[in-house]
C-alpha cells in the first residue's frame, strides 16, 4: 500500500462514466506533519522526564547532601533511626500508615531525592528533620534493604 498518496472513497455504481466523491474519506501518509510532531513531542515528553529522574526532581547539591553522600551507612543504627523517627508515620514494617510506603523506595527515588525529602518534609504532613550525616547515611543504608 502506497502511503504517499491521498486515497478518496468514491461512489461509483457500475455502469457509470463518473464517479462521486463523496465524504472526502482521506487516508493521511504515515508520516504527516501531525505524525512528526507528536512525534517530536514524545521525545521531548521522554527526554524531560529521564533528565528529571537523573537530576533527582529538585534535590540540591548542598554540602549536607554532599557528605551524606560520601559516607557510608550503618544498617542496623539506620533501622533504630527509622524505628525512632519514622515508624510511627509509616508503619514498623514501612508498609505505609500515615505516610507512603517505603518498601522499595531506593529504587524508586535516588539518594539527592530521599534526602532532600527528609530535611525539607516538602510534603505535609511530613515533618523537616535535620539528622547529623552519619545518621543520614545510616538511614539510607537501612532503606536500601526494605
């Protein structure tokens, strides 16, 4: 099938020396203008929304960031962080309450992410906690296990 051409439906009965078009029924090329827009716009669409998840929606380069970043975590101590700190919001398990569930949540979101929604609590009714960047690091260690 040739989809370079514009194809119309007529209506012709047999016996007749023109036919009519009728309805203008109009198959457009597989490539039209429209098609390469969106086209386009879903490269685009996909380019924005890797580039975000690299980025780590939002989360900011700061110096805490930085040095939680550079250490290395305790699990264990992470886990009674979390179980001071976090539990009562999203469950002892961290299968969700109040707060989401955190089960898999490492590999959801990136490390910039998880801190940044620590320290802001962007998200009410999350609140800001600030800890020292070994107990950060101890945190996301646990995290990473769930």
């Amino acid at each position: 099938m040739d989809f370079g051409q514009e194809r119309f439906i007529s209506h012709k009965k047999a016996g007749e020396k023109n036919a009519t078009v009728s309805g203008g029924f109009w198959v457009q090329p597989f490539f039209s203008a429209w098609g390469r827009k969106l086209s386009l716009g879903l490269i685009a669409l996909l380019l924005l929304l890797f580039s975000w998840s690299w980025w780590g929606v939002g989360a900011k380069l700061d110096p805490y960031t930085e040095t939680v970043l550079g250490l290395s975590g305790e699990v264990s101590h992470g886990a009674s962080l979390f179980a001071l700190n976090c539990a009562a919001c999203h469950g002892e398990e961290a299968d969700g309450r109040v707060g989401p569930s955190l089960r898999g949540v490492s590999r959801r979101r990136s490390e910039r992410f998880i801190i940044q929604q620590v320290t802001s609590g962007n998200t009410p009714p999350m609140p800001q906690f600030q800890p020292d960047p070994q107990e950060m690091a101890d945190l996301i260690s646990y995290l990473k296990t769930l």
